[in-house]
C-alpha cells in the first residue's frame, strides 16, 4: 500500500505528463501508439495509479521529444519529499 506522499507524488507526475501531451496536441492513444505504450497503463500513469518504472520515464520523454528531467519538472505541496 502507498503512502499519501507517495500517492500524491504518482498523481502529480500524471498530471504533468498529461499536461506535456496536451501541449503538442496528442491524445493517449497516439502517445501509445508511438510510444509502444499501451493506452490503459499511459491512462493509469495520468491519473496516479501506478508508480512508473524509470525505463517508461525515459520512453515517453523520448517519445515526446523532452528529456526525462523535464517530465520529472513537477511541482510538489509543501511537505512532499
């Protein structure tokens, strides 16, 4: 079971990479289709259910065309580690 922390931490990273997608006008199912992602794990990942592995990190940023540190440029509340 996560902690509040760490659940807040996967819900913040979700809203920013589906912030990052919306910006270059992509929908879930073109990230994973380019991405080789499949649709529902991206769907879960956006709404912080899951705690992504590092390697999919990278995927997407490349995909996306930023690097890994800029989807990890999420704001944290005050508090969160």
């Amino acid at each position: 079971m996560r902690t509040e922390e760490e659940a807040e931490i996967c819900t913040l990273f979700g809203q920013h990479l589906a912030e990052l997608r919306k910006e270059i006008g992509w929908s879930q199912e073109k990230l994973a289709l380019e991405s080789g992602i499949a649709r529902s794990y991206l769907g879960d990942v956006e709404r912080g259910m899951r705690n992504i592995a590092l390697i999919n990190i990278c995927l997407i940023a490349d995909t996306l065309g930023v690097s890994p540190t800029e989807l990890m440029k999420f704001r944290k509340k005050r508090g969160v580690r």
